[in-house]
C-alpha cells in the first residue's frame, strides 16, 4: 500500500554559496527517511518530500546543524493548563511530536510548561494550541487569551475553584464516615450516604471524570482515570447494592457499601492537589521576586527640564530617568549626575551596597538607597540585565535533566500497567477469595487505582530543579539548564582562565619609583597617557585621578614602544626600555634595578623620561582579584584538580599561579589550544568545568562538560557557557557545586521515595499481605496516602530552598 508524500520547506540560514548548498544536499542524501531533497540557494531553504515528516524534519535538522549550518527556528515556553500528573506531561510531548515542523518538545510536569523547538514556517502556536486541546489540555497563548486574562488570574481562578471544592468534598464526607463507621443500622443509612456522597462524586469530583473521558476518547490515561475508575466503581457498586439488596442476600452475602470510601478518596486527593499546588507555587518563588524587582512606572526628565512619570513599557533608550531615595532602577543605563549607594544583591548575591557615580554603570532591578542621581536609558525592555535573568532562570526551571528522561519513559507506562494491576487484583479475588471473592477483588481493585501515585514521580525531578535554579539565581549563580546542574557535581577537573577570571582584567599601577618627582612632571605624564587609547595609560591616568593634566598639542605614536610629546620646549617619553635606548636616554642605576625587580614579579614597566634622562618607572599589573586565592584553595580542598590556561606569557602565568597556589598552569596559547587540552583531559575520562570571560574562551566553553562564564565579561562568552556567575567571584564557583551536590540529592531522594511508595502501595493495596496476616487495605487510607505522596515530595524539594550552600 503506497503511503502519500508531502513537500516541506526547511529555511537556511548561513548557506550562502553553491559549495555550502552542495554539502547540505550530500548531508541530506544520507537520511532514507527523505523521497526527494534539494537545497534552493537564492530562496535559502531545503525542499524535503518525505512519508514521515514527524520524524523526517527533525532528523533533517540535526544532519544539516551536524554539518556547521543552521535552520531557522523559534524556541518558546509556553504554559500548559489543565494537567494534572506525569502522564499528562507525556501524553502532550507525544502529541506535540507528532506536528510536522517540531524540532523538540518537552513538558515540564511542575512548572505546567511545555519548551517547544519548531519552524515557524511549518507549524504555528496556534495549531499547536489545537493539537493539545485535542488531546483534553489546552495551552495558554497571550495572543489568544480571551477578554486579555493573563496567565496568573487563570492560575488564581483554578486554585479557588479548587480549594472550594476540597472543602466541600471534605464538609459533606466527614457525615458519611461518621454513619459508615459507626451507625451502619441507623434507618436509611444507605440513602443518607448516597444524597451526601453524590455532591461530592458529581459536583466537587467531576474534573476527574470530564478529563478521563477526555483521556478515553484519545485512547490514553492518566490519574484522573484511576480516580474517575475507582471512585466510580465504588459508588456505582454501591448504589446497586442500596438499590437491590436482595441480590446479595438470596447468595447468603450481605450487601456493602462504600459510599464513605469513594467520598473520601475525592476529598483527600484534592486535599493533595489543593497542597501540591500550593506548595509548587513555592517552588517559583525566585521567579516571582526577580519579576517583583521591575517597577510599574518611572521619573523621566523632559528636554525642558520638566518631570513626569510615565510607565516602565514607554521608557525609551537614551531617556533621562531620575531615580529618587528607595526607588527601583526601571531600567539598564549610566548614571549622568549624583551619587548613590546601590544594592545590587539582586544581581551579585551580595549584600553590601554599591557607590554609583558620574559614569558608572546601573541595571533593572537594583534598589536605589540614600541619594538620588540622573541616569541615561541604555537597554530597556527585553534587553535589560534583570530580563535575561528572568528569561535565562525560567527556561531552565523548564529543562529536563538528564535522570529524567528515565522517569517520563516510566510515567508514560504507569498508568495502564496500574489498570492491569488492579483487573489482576480482582481476577485473584475472584478466583480464590471464597464467597467474599467478588466484594474483596472489587475493593482490591479500587484500593490500587486510588493508592497508585504517577505525580510523585512526575514531580520528583522537576520541582528540584525549580527550586535549585531558583536558589542559584538568589546567589547570583545563573544556571541556564538542567542539565548542567545536574552534572556539575561530577566535575573533578577545573580550568581557569587567568585574565578577568582569577585576576580583575583591568591593568593597575602597582607600584611607583620617582627618580625626581614634583608636580608639573606629574600634570605632564597624565596629559600625555590622557590622549592615549592605550590599557596601561588608563591604568596611570586611573592612578592620577586628581591631578589636572596639562593639554599637550604635539604628540607622536610609536607603534610598539610608547608615545613622543612636545611641551614647551621639552620632549618627554612614555613607553618601554626599548623607547628610552632608540632616544639615547639614560635609565638611571635605581631605576634599572627597582624594573628587574618588578619585572621577575611579571609586572610590566612603563618608563617616564625628559630629552635627556629617565624621570620615574611605573610597575603596571591586572591584579588579582581579593576572593581568588581563597576561593581555589577551597576548590583544591574539594578533592578537584584546577589548572590556569591563559594566552599570557608563560612567565606572567607562572607568577599568577605561584601566587594562587596553582600547581598546573600553560602560558601562550591560543583558544584552540585551550579546547584541546580540555579534549586531552577528558579523553583521560576527566569531568571538566572550563571558568572564563572573554571572546577567546568561547572555545573552550563549548568544549567543557561544565562551562561557566564571568558576568562582567563577554557576551559571546555568557551566551556560550551554561552557567553564568554575574558577580565574577570565584567564590561562587564552589557555591555552584555545592548546590548542585543538594540539588542532584533531593532529586534522588524524590525518585526513591516515589518509586518505594509505589512499589509497596500498591501490592499491599492489592492484597498481598492477606493470606499472611488477614490485612487488607482501606480505600480512604490509601486515598490519603496518596495525596502525601505527592505533598511530601513537593515538600522535600523546597528543604532545598532553605539548605545552606
């Protein structure tokens, strides 16, 4: 039977000459999932027909980025409504899956999101939207909210509709225990538990039923259909039984009902649900504070001087906001005039506040203390700081760590194999259970459908990972996934890049030696390096910060030794030895020996000198910062290897590393060399954690099994790495394995007490321990030891929240 093909096109991004064209059809001819394939190069797109473009179009994309090419995508998350255990989750992955032009998708059960890779050409949100609603969900789409309800007034809505019908199931079922258990023989007792428990099963449980029939009617499963059939058979096999009585009687049996069983069950497992909710929404508390820190509105300054306060969505780059005592900073900009202290613990994890003057750099979120200053917009909106954090915390509360890959495979199962459990249970019964066989397997029965627990596992790893990311993101530790989380406890192996990791990046005067010194020499040397573009002159000009310089007219560049200036009839040098010799200057004996001595230090030397002879030397170094040296001794102490890799010279380097204790260091390489010495240590079988901050160790970032970037440095660096610690103290290194060592063992504490309670629950809900001992379980207690199940593991994840790191 001939299966129909269909013609997709996938948009290229960087395939811009026949070669490149050439390669991605090669690559492409590999895949026997593709009929035909061409690559269109004036249109940028391949044009693929294929009979199965679920799995075709992916495996199309991979090959092509395999290949150093790229395709254009979107990345979203976007929240899921509607879910209510770890098989919804994978009930939604599958279906998205199944919508050509998804490159991935991945539910995250606690967050109630779903992370979507897809080609916008192929497949909209829209469409996506009706696929999950197909399947019993529905997803939230800001575009298509109706009357512009925002996502947490649906949140707020669910919840109250929740809490009020917990407590109505639990008002009306407390009554019916209280008959069942203790005036049985009361007139009408049969009925009077029916008229209560009917509310509870029709009214406050029907959620339960509507999305099991979904469920049905899809030919999938979840909890809702073990609740929908345990709760259902009881009060169905109970309103029989009130009903025709006979029936068991004319058998010598007596008819039971378990109205107060099918009743408390309902109550107890909202009762979970209403606890789970309350305490997952915990679990994103971080995300909430950082969403907290953006204010509704702002101060701006009008060119005519005039203030007014306009909202935080109108503020645009190069406006004059003016920020007043307690105020939060709306925005990313440079401070124009004032002086404030600054708390930026949002940011950095600490607590001391920062001065902020003329020049000085302030973001989103921060709080302005005692003064107030004028500063300028530089990034707003999307682009601030604090909106990437937001964005960068939120995706990876939504990512998957590896370990629960296992766990969704076994959510995807559990269900229909606890259905086939609780039918065994009631074939046993009714073969050796005697003449209480069918009554006794019809308990059994329920008693599994209602004790089995898919939302502990569910929850397990990704209520961890919310509250860990969540945590780091406090610490000023930003964590882009799970993945990496969950990995850095491994690391035994630790690269340091010197320059703006170990050490600040910036060039410092160290140390000074005048030959002769007075204060017109001084206004002289800063006027010439004030018109030098040149680290090491901003370095002196930085040291001479109150000392006016004088204007010099006459100045001459030389490239690789300084620069020459004329001053009143003067010539004055500044540079290196090699400038001072080429001049015929003399060095002056003390001030040779003092620069051999800063020299063998690996400092570097800046000669001052007149027409005739040497004035001072200046000892200029890129200091290293006051946390390192502590922060890689404790590292050391962790049992983990560091080494220092740096493009400095080999001398430099081994001063550095002398100073910070650091056994393993190379000076003069390259960035490739870099990538390749981590590829060396890991072909040893070394989990490697690479730590830098500048454009030359993107390489080796993107080769480390752990990368994680300095906040204050490059933007290719923080893009590549999947960590990012925004104060750039090494300190935070350790707090980041550290967290991961709490997080990876919460998460393994969850799966082993989720994955225990199931597999003793449910055989003794199914009656194992009767031929032993003569116990059978009662449904209600396996009710509510369902709903703990869930409530404990949330509960376990949040200890994490308040676990020192």
């Amino acid at each position: 039977m001939k299966t129909d093909t269909t013609t997709f096109y996938i948009p290229l991004e960087n395939v811009e000459s026949e070669h490149c064209a050439l390669i991605v059809d090669k690559g492409l001819a590999t895949l026997p999932s593709l009929t035909t394939h061409t690559v269109e190069l004036n249109n940028r797109r391949a044009l693929i027909t294929t009979e199965t473009p679920t799995t075709a179009i992916p495996e199309a994309v991979q090959i092509i980025r395999g290949l150093g090419y790229e395709v254009t995508t979107v990345k979203a998350t976007l929240p899921v409504l509607q879910m209510s255990c770890a098989s919804c989750a994978f009930n939604i992955e599958n279906g998205l899956k199944f919508l050509p032009g998804i490159i991935s998708a991945a539910v995250n059960f606690a967050a109630a999101s779903v992370t979507v890779e897809y080609i916008p050409t192929l497949v909209t949100q829209e469409q996506m939207k009706t696929q999950v609603q197909a399947l019993g969900y529905d997803l939230f789409l800001e575009t298509t909210a109706a009357a512009s309800e925002d996502l947490e007034s649906i949140h707020e809505k669910k919840y109250n509709a929740l809490k009020r019908s917990t407590f109505g199931a639990l008002l009306l079922s407390l009554p019916i225990v209280v008959i069942g258990m203790f005036f049985m023989e009361l007139p009408y007792a049969n009925y009077i538990m029916w008229v209560l428990s009917t509310p509870v099963i029709l009214i406050f449980g029907k959620d339960f039923f509507v999305n099991a029939w979904k469920q049905a009617k899809h030919r999938s499963a979840n909890m809702d259909t073990l609740v929908a059939l345990s709760t259902g058979v009881a009060y169905l096999f109970s309103v029989f039984n009130t009903l025709f009585p006979e029936y068991w009687h004319q058998k010598g049996l007596h008819a039971h009902v378990y109205f107060e069983a099918a009743a408390v069950v309902i109550a107890f497992i909202l009762l979970g649900k209403l606890l789970e909710e309350k305490a997952k929404g915990n679990t994103s508390s971080a995300i909430k504070k950082l969403i907290g820190l953006q204010p509704k509105s702002v101060t701006i300054l009008g060119p005519d001087g005039t203030s007014s306060e306009i909202p935080i969505a109108e503020v645009a780059i190069d406006n004059i906001i003016i920020v007043k005592p307690g105020e939060k900073i709306a925005v990313d900009g440079t401070v124009l005039q004032g002086s404030s202290f600054v708390d930026e613990s949002m940011l950095s994890g600490e607590p001391l506040p920062v001065k902020k003057e003329a020049n000085d750099k302030v973001f989103a979120g921060t709080i302005n203390q005692k003064g107030s200053f004028q500063f300028k917009a530089e990034k707003v909106g999307a682009a601030t700081l604090l909106s990437q954090i937001i964005k960068m915390v939120q995706d990876a509360q939504a990512s998957k760590a590896p370990v629960q890959k296992l766990v969704d495979k076994i959510a995807g199962i559990f269900v229909p194999i606890v259905i086939g459990i609780a039918v065994l249970s009631l074939i046993v019964w009714l073969l050796l259970g005697g003449e209480n066989g069918f009554t006794q397997g019809l308990l059994a029965m329920v008693t599994v459908l209602v004790i089995a627990c898919p939302c502990a596992l569910g929850l397990a790893t990704p209520t961890a990972i919310m509250v860990g990311v969540g945590k780091g993101a406090e610490q000023g530790i930003l964590i882009k996934d799970a993945e990496s989380l969950e990995l850095a406890k491994k690391v035994d192996t630790i690269i340091l890049d010197k320059t703006g990791t170990i050490t600040k990046g910036k060039p410092m005067v160290t140390d000074i030696f005048w030959a002769e010194e007075n204060e017109g020499l001084k206004q002289i040397l800063v006027g010439i390096e004030n018109q030098s573009e040149h680290p090491l002159a901003e370095a002196i000009t930085a040291y001479y910060t109150s000392t006016e310089p004088v204007h010099i007219h006459h100045i001459e560049s030389l490239t690789g030794m300084g620069v020459k200036a004329h001053y009143n009839g003067q010539y004055y040098f500044a540079g290196n030895k090699k400038l001072l010799l080429e001049n015929k200057i003399a060095l002056g004996e003390d001030l040779v020996l003092q620069t051999e001595k800063w020299l063998d230090e690996a400092k570097t030397v800046i000669w001052f000198a007149g027409s005739t002879h040497a004035l001072a030397v200046f000892a200029i170094a890129d200091e290293i910062k006051e946390t390192s040296i502590e922060a890689i001794k404790e590292i050391q102490n962790m049992g983990i290897d560091v080494y220092m890799l740096t493009g400095d010279n080999t001398n430099t380097a081994k001063a550095i590393a002398q100073k910070t204790g650091i056994a393993h260091f190379k000076g003069d390489l390259l960035p490739k060399d870099k990538a390749d010495f981590i590829k060396e240590l890991q072909s040893k079988g070394k989990t490697v954690a690479m730590v830098g901050d500048g454009i030359n160790d993107s390489t080796a970032l993107a080769q480390a099994n752990v990368s994680i970037a300095m906040g204050k440095g490059s933007d290719i660096a923080i893009d590549v790495a999947k960590m990012t610690i925004i104060s750039s103290d090494l300190n935070k290194i350790i707090t980041a394995f550290k967290l991961s060592t709490k997080t990876v063992n919460t998460i393994k504490q969850n799966l082993f007490w989720a994955f225990i309670y199931n597999l003793i629950g449910i055989p003794i809900a199914a009656g194992i321990l009767y031929p032993i001992n003569g116990f059978v379980l009662n449904p209600m207690i396996a009710g509510a030891a369902m709903a703990l199940s869930s409530v404990s593991v949330v509960m376990n994840s949040l200890r994490l929240k308040y676990a020192r790191v």
